[in-house]
C-alpha cells in the first residue's frame, strides 16, 4: 500500500469507516487520517490487515493535502462517486 491509498477499515470500533493512509510506521502499520477524528496531525495507527484497499495511491506523486478540510472533502467527494 502506498501513501495516498484510500482504504476502508474492516475491523475495530472504526469499521466501514474510509481514511486515506498519510505515513507507515517501522513496525509495519498504517497511518491513517479522514480530517476530523483522525487529522493529519494525529493520525491513526492501524495494522495492514485490518483495511481493505478502495483507490491505490501512486508511488510517483502521492497527492499530499495541506489541510484536515481539504482531506475530508476529498473523502466526501470519493463516497460520492462509489
């Protein structure tokens, strides 16, 4: 998975929420942010296999947001489209 993939959660208390993973840890896990519970300032820890992959991200320019508004928005518009 790369960074800018749009992902689903499939397990916890989170389930069937989308987040759009922003980093990955050391250890393997996912970081991942929707602009309001989980900004991109504290995002959430999440391990791999407990996200299901909805749009990859692009290793050659992944988009990178500025803001928790922009990010969330752009979740918005891709549940609109799905």
């Amino acid at each position: 998975m790369c960074i800018g993939a749009v992902v689903k959660s499939k397990a916890g208390r989170d389930r069937y929420r989308m987040y759009v993973i922003v980093g990955v840890t050391e250890d393997g896990r996912a970081l991942i942010a929707n602009g309001r519970l989980h900004t991109l300032e504290k995002p959430k820890k999440k391990n791999l296999r407990h996200l299901a992959v909805l749009r990859q991200g692009t290793k050659e320019a992944p988009p990178y947001w500025d803001t928790d508004d922009a990010l969330h928005a752009y979740l918005q518009d891709f549940e609109e489209q799905a």
